[in-house]
C-alpha cells in the first residue's frame, strides 16, 4: 500500500543542494543546520528571574563582603543550581537541585584533594567520568547529579581553592541552595498548580486532537497529546513515589488522567471513520481542562449532553466524554477509577536494587562510561603532559559535550564549538571594558537571565548564554581579564577535537545505525498489543486495564524513538541519512498501534469481533518486521498479504500494516540492493 498524501513525511535526507541560474550551490548541512535550529519552546520568563538573581546575588555579596573569590565561588554553585532547575512541580525542584548539589559537593572535595597531583588526578577523574557516565541510564535527577559530580570534580582538581578543605564545598552548596530558595518561594501559594496545569493542558492537547480527526494534522495533534499525557504522569507518578496515602490531590490528579485515556482511544476510533465528532465534544473538554486548571467545579455548570451517537466510535465518545464529565465535577475521588492504571511505584529499597542491576547489566551504560571516560582521561592526560594555562577548561568541554544525555555526540562537538566562539566574542567585549568589581554584577544579571532563554532554543545557544557567564565568574577568581578569551577558545577547540575523535570516530557504533534495535522492540511491542487487543473476550476489567497499560508504553516509547531519530538526524553521514531513510516506518507504527486501538474501541462499542486467525496473523506479520528491523540496514520493499473481510473492523489495521511491510522489511542477514526477496525502497 502506497504511503498517503498527508503522511508525516518527517525530515529529509541529510546534506542539500539548491540550483539557480543552472548552477548548483552547496549549503551547510542538514545536521548542522538542524542543529543550530532554535526551538518554538517559549521563553520561561520566572526562571529568567531566578537565574539572574540566583547568580548575581551571590557575587555582590562577595564583594560587599571584601571576599570576591568566596562570592565567585557560590556563584558557580548558583549557576549549576540554575542549570538543574528543569522541573514544573515544586517537589521535583526540591531533587531536580539538591540532590545534583550533593554530588557537587562530593566532587569539588575529591578534586581538592587531587589538586596537583598529576596521574593520579588523572586516574581520579577518568574513574568519575565512568561513573558519571554510566548514572546517565538511570534517569533524569541522576543524569545532572553525574554531570554536576564529573563538572565540580574538574573544578576542585583544576582551580587553587580557598582553605581550608571545606570552604569551597560550602559555598558552592550555599550558591545552589539559595537558587534552590528562589524556585520554592511561590510553593506555599501555588503548591499544586503544576500538576493542574500539566492536566489541563492534556485536556485541551486532546481537544485539539478530536477536533482534527480525519484531517491531516491528526498526527500532530495526536503526538502533542501524547506527549501532555507523558509530561502529566510523570509530574503525578513522581509525587506518587514518595506518597503511598490517598489524599485527595494526588487522588484527583489520578482519576483526571485516567478518565480521558477512554477518550484517547476513542479519538483513534473516530479518526479511521473520517468523521469529526460534533464541535460540542472539544468544547465539553475545553470546560473540564478549565475546571482541572482551577482545582474545583465551583461556577462552572455541568456542559451539556452530547449529541446522540450513530457509530461504534460515535458511541465509544460519548460514552467517555460522560464519565470525563462525572469524575472532573465529582468532589468524591474514591472510587475505584481512581486507581492508577500505570501501576503503584515499588518500595525504595527495591527500586535502588533493581535499578543498579540495570545500570550494572546494561551495555550501552557501560559503553556511554567508557567512552566518557576514555575522553576526560586523554583531556587530563594532555593537560598534564603539555603546560596549558587552566587547563581544566579543556576537561570542562569534554564534559560539556559528552555529558548531557544519549545525543549526537558530533553534532553537540560542533554546536559547542560554535556556541563557544559567540559566547566569547560576549566575553571579550565584557571583559576588555569592565574592571573587576562591582560593575560586574550587572553584566551578570543580564548574562545569567539568558541563560534559561537560550537553554529551552538549542544547545549551542545554552553554550553562547553559560559561556560568558562562567568566564565573567572565573575572572573574578584568577584575575586574568581579557587574557583568557584566546586561551579558553583554544581550550575549547582541544576539548571538542577530543570529543570527535576519542568519543566519536573510535567508536563503531558512531557509524552504524543503532536505532534499528529500539524500532523493533517497538514494532514488537505492537505485536503484543495486537494480541492482547484481540486474543481474548477482553471487554472489561482486568484485560481492560492491562491493554491501557500496554497502550501508554507503547505511545511513550514510540515518542521516545521519535526524539532519538530526531538526534540521529543532526548526525553526518552515513548516521543521519540512514535515520532519514528510516522515518516512514516510524510513522507506520504509529499507524499501526493507532489502528490498532481503534479496531479494539469500536468492537467494546458493538462491532462484531473478527475471527482469531486475522488479529494472529497480524501480529505474526509485526514479529517478522521487527525481526528483519534488526538484523538489518538496508530497506527492502516485501509484498504481503493479509486474509481478512474487507468490511471488517480488522481492515484499517491491514492496511497499515502492508503500508509498513512496504515501506521497510529488511531481509534476514545482510541485505543489500540485489536482495531476492523483493527491491529496495525508501
């Protein structure tokens, strides 16, 4: 089956070329260029404040105090405060900061006390750098901790501290503490209006879904509310880890979430009929995401009954938007719906075990490790061996670009390198002009407030914002002035030259596509939910609950491969033409699970069930995707067909899946273009 006309066709094949007047003109990349794309996110104009005061405020003390180099010291701690203030709910704020600063504090100690002592430093810092690496894994809280431990360690190894030992740790801490502070402030008045918020804006994001069924932008619209539905759990089920009690906030939040996953379904249902529902329906849901936003239902009357329902899907709304409407005005979240379909968190002692067996079994944690490692090891190995004037800015780059999360590791070489340069031109226009003092609190507090502006546009334009600001803090603690611009450029030029050779060309699987492996678990993962789907009366209860459950994981990992294609996609060649030619398949198991969940919603509606044999031979069909996915990088086109009736509720998800076998069906083994079994495709 051909692709539709309003597929999502994604992005295009790495590397460009424009032709004018007869000529042809070769442009920057297509990586690069995607790269250096600033997002639409906008501005998150309260952590502006915070940063700008968070840093600068630390540094005016100081030298009110007559101690700048204590000042510039909280500073620091402030700006990587700053950069681990990520979190919407109040109660991740309080981890999301304080725990990276108890790796901060225990890194700035070791590296203190390996300060000048050459191979050992070496050694010391390499064994962080794996471990700061491996944590990577675990999750996002662990994530900044690595990176604060790894980063504060080069500090304390790099930098003469005050003394004595604890002077440093102590002011970093305060620094972060006092950012920590500023982010809390408004808890007291608004301790639960993140997660009403996040609830809300699921609830409008599926409105918007509703309203575009059947059109072209469905796809859009359907990721966006996956993506709220994400963002909303996690600010839940992370207040849920810490309280195993039944108050009634967490209660509320629960049961507002899991009544609309009927209505999500519901949506893929009533998009494969080419049907929008009546504009009342996005209107009912506008209402309850306003009544969620406002924490009760005081002065909002109940919406109106929808229109009587003629279909399957039609029926399969209604009924939904119904029990929406009951829970959102309810006072009463008791019930049993209030249960939370993603399952309760496990105690703390078995979450820790089984999550450092992860890390510990995992092969890409030890291969991430390793390679960090291996980078901050050759940085502090030359830094050692050749006279560098503060050479830890050259193991600060490494870990700049290595540290952050799974990315391209290439691509963040060149963004920091290019971010780097803006961000020093800033400097040296600073620092040529202001003396040290106080005239340098100002410059902070506009410097530092771009920091959160440019950090949500790109990595390289977080780099041009931090860039300055560090520099401005470390000229306050070694005095050199506009002396340091050229040496922190050539420093940085080392590091990232470091990152591309020792973290990205040594490594093999820098030039295979490894994204293959991720799609085909998700495409197995799409069998299972067939089966499960279909395989047995599942109409309610314990089956119900289960295909939710199965349902969410798989939207959640697919919007999970979604962004590792989109890294993969600022690769060069042969990484982000490879990503490239795999897109459509992305989309066609999207395709297949939103087929899949539409078939299974119109039969719990009064369809007729198809026979066993058809929902088993499709998943038999996904199983062989998957398995060819994997063993393979080249795309080969296969022909299939499916039995079934072609009136049938199983028809759509037929059809997806011979859209996705034509689209990519590698071949067992290595595939090439001559493959018997069928050509190659793209």
């Amino acid at each position: 089956m051909a692709r539709r006309a309003d597929d999502d066709t994604g992005p295009h094949l790495p590397g460009h070329r424009t032709r004018s007047r007869g000529r042809w003109h070769t442009g920057p990349p297509r990586w690069l260029v995607a790269g250096l794309r600033p997002s639409a996110t906008p501005v998150p104009w309260p952590a502006v404040a915070r940063s700008a005061v968070g840093i600068a405020a630390p540094l005016a003390a100081g030298f009110a105090a007559d101690r700048p180099a204590y000042g510039a010291l909280a500073a620091m701690g402030a700006l990587f405060g700053v950069i681990g203030d990520t979190a919407d709910a109040y109660r991740m704020r309080v981890l999301n900061i304080a725990v990276p600063q108890l790796f901060g504090v225990i890194g700035v100690t070791v590296g203190a006390l390996v300060h000048g002592h050459g191979w050992l430093a070496v050694a010391v810092l390499t064994t962080v750098g794996l471990v700061s690496g491996m944590n990577s894994s675990i999750g996002a809280i662990a994530s900044v901790s690595g990176l604060q431990l790894l980063l504060n360690t080069v500090i304390g190894a790099g930098l003469p501290l005050p003394k004595p030992w604890w002077t440093a740790p102590l002011l970093l801490t305060t620094g972060g503490l006092f950012v920590l502070l500023l982010s809390l402030l408004a808890w007291p008045l608004r301790a639960r209006l993140p997660e009403r918020a996040a609830v809300a804006t699921a609830y409008r994001a599926l409105a918007d879904q509703l309203e575009a069924a059947g059109s072209a932008t469905y796809e859009t619209t359907r990721r966006a509310t996956t993506d709220a539905l994400n963002h909303s759990y996690d600010l839940v089920l992370a207040r849920r880890a810490s309280d195993h009690g039944r108050r009634s906030s967490l209660v509320r939040h629960v049961a507002q979430l899991n009544v609309i996953i009927p209505l999500v379904e519901a949506a893929s249902a009533v998009h494969h009929t080419g049907r929008r529902p009546p504009p009342q329906v996005a209107a009912t849901l506008r209402g309850l995401a306003d009544v969620v936003n406002e924490g009760h239902a005081e002065g909002h009357p109940p919406p109106p009954e929808p229109p009587p329902a003629s279909t399957e899907a039609e029926r399969a709304v209604v009924a939904a938007l119904r029990h929406a409407v009951t829970v959102v005005h309810s006072s009463d979240h008791g019930h049993p719906y209030a249960d939370d379909r993603l399952g309760y968190p496990a105690a703390l002692r078995i979450r820790v075990r089984r999550t450092a067996h992860s890390v510990l079994h995992s092969r890409p944690s030890w291969q991430y490790g390793l390679r960090l490692a291996l980078c901050v090891g050759v940085a502090q190995t030359l830094v050692s061996i050749v006279p560098v004037p503060r050479s830890y800015w050259v193991v600060l780059t490494v870990t700049f670009v290595l540290k952050p999360d799974f990315g391209s590791v290439f691509s963040r070489a060149m963004t920091r390198a290019i971010g780097t340069v803006v961000g020093l031109v800033v400097a040296a226009a600073v620092l040529s002009q202001v003396p040290i003092g106080w005239w340098d609190v100002p410059f902070v507090i506009v410097l530092a407030g771009l920091i959160p502006a440019m950090t949500v546009k790109g990595y390289a334009y977080q780099t041009a914002a931090v860039t300055p600001v560090i520099l401005l803090i470390s000229d306050v603690l070694n005095g050199l002035g506009f002396a340091l611009i050229v040496p922190r450029l050539v420093d940085s030029l080392i590091g990232c030259a470091i990152v591309v050779v020792a973290g990205y060309l040594l490594w093999p699987e820098s030039w295979h596509s490894r994204i293959g492996d991720r799609l085909a678990d998700v495409i197995e993962d799409a069998a299972a939910y067939v089966a499960c789907s279909f395989g047995g009366s599942g109409a309610t209860g314990q089956d119900d609950s289960a295909r939710a459950r199965r349902r969410r994981s798989i939207y959640r990992e697919l919007s999970s491969v979604r962004g590792e294609f989109q890294r993969a996609l600022t690769e060069p060649p042969p990484m982000g033409r490879r990503a490239a030619a795999w897109w459509p398949l992305v989309v066609a198991a999207e395709r297949v699970v939103d087929a899949t969940t539409a078939a299974r919603v119109r039969i719990s509606h009064g369809a007729p069930s198809p026979a066993p044999e058809e929902p088993a031979a499709i998943a038999r069909q996904l199983r062989e995707l998957a398995e060819g996915v994997r063993s393979s990088e080249t795309l080969v086109r296969v022909d299939m067909e499916l039995e079934g009736a072609e009136d049938g509720v199983l028809t759509p998800l037929r059809q997806e899946v011979r859209a996705a076998r034509a689209i990519a069906s590698p071949g067992r083994g290595t595939t090439g273009p001559g493959d018997a079994r069928g050509r190659r495709t793209s």
